[in-house]
C-alpha cells in the first residue's frame, strides 16, 4: 500500500464525514526559518475550527528511513513548527470544548509497518497524547489505519500511544476483526507481536 492511496482514502473519509472541509495536500509550512511539508492538512469546523495535520508512512517510507528516530524526527518538527507558521496559526477561542488541532502519524496496516511499530513501540508508545499549538489544546496520535477496505466513513484508527501501547490489551481490543491490520499482526511470524 503507498502513501497516496492512504492519502485517497482519507480525503474520501473527511469530504464524507465533513461538513465543507479544507483539505490540502503536500502541505508546505516555514517557521523560524525552518520548513517542511506535511502529506495531508484537514481544517474542520465543529463548529470551532479543528485541524488535522497528518503524516502518512506507507512500506516504502519505513524501509527508507533509517530508524524509527527518524520518522518521529519528521513527525516533532511538524508538530512544533506547522502552527507557528503564520499562515497556518492558531489562535485561542472562549468556549472551545476539543483540542485545536490533532497530529497524526499514521501507518499503514502492512505487516511492514507492522514490523517496524512492534520493534520501535517504546518509542512510538513514548509520544504524549497530550499536545498544544501554542495556546490551543491538541493531541498527539501514532496509529495504524483501519477500515480501508470500506466505505470512506469506515476508516479509523488505531493507536499505538496514550493508553493504548502496542500489544496491550486495548490496543489488541481496537484491532476489528477481519481487517488488514488483523491480518497483518498475524503475519508477523516473531515474537515481536501476539495476536489472537
């Protein structure tokens, strides 16, 4: 699975479950003279604006890069430097009743991705959930996406930080039945991972 069918999907999913959303793709950012490109940045409106700024690491992505140092690297740059772009800034609102903003780092449900996330899930599991874009409240996920296969509301996800580390038993509890990331948990034939 590449990047930009992750990519398709998610735009399907938010034009779908979204009232109006803007969606870019190969975001580009600049703060402080440091810049970067995130693969997807959704703004929602519910009806405070939320957004949703994704990176998306497909097999390729994991077989390239030399570690699982390096693709949280990518993702912490993001997360501290996106929204300090003026361009992309948040500002506080009385009354906002969910975080501003949500990071993600989502993986694909390969037995790839699989491999890496177990080998690396101290690392992976270490990011808080809890995050902020200056003052406004965010969160802060690492998961596996699931529900590719069906319809564009279908797509979820599954974390692997917060209270649900890989192999836990949430986490396990997460996994639905039958999907891709099932299978691929099961096809990692080590004992990094036990799955049912």
């Amino acid at each position: 699975m590449r990047e930009d069918a992750l990519a398709t999907r998610l735009v399907e999913h938010y034009e779908t479950t979204a009232d109006d959303p803007a969606i870019r793709l190969e975001e580009p950012y600049d703060a402080d003279g440091r810049e970067g490109v995130v693969d997807l940045f959704i703004r929602t409106r519910t009806p405070e604006p939320v957004d949703r700024v994704i990176e998306l690491k497909a097999d390729a992505a994991v077989r390239r890069a030399t570690g699982a140092n390096e693709v949280l690297r990518q993702y912490r740059r993001m997360e501290r430097y996106f929204h300090a772009d003026e361009r992309h800034a948040l500002r506080p609102k009385l009354g906002r009743v969910e975080p501003g903003a949500r990071y993600l780092l989502c993986f694909a449900p390969t037995p790839t991705c699989v491999h890496h996330v177990a080998t690396n899930r101290t690392l992976y599991g270490s990011v808080d959930s809890d995050s902020r874009a200056g003052d406004v409240p965010a969160v802060s996920t690492v998961a596996f996406l699931t529900g590719l296969d069906g319809g564009p509301a279908a797509l979820g996800l599954v974390s692997v930080n917060g209270d649900a580390e890989f192999g836990s038993a949430p986490f396990k509890r997460a996994v639905p039945d039958g999907s891709r990331l099932a299978e691929s948990l099961r096809a990692v034939d080590d004992d990094l991972v036990e799955f049912p």
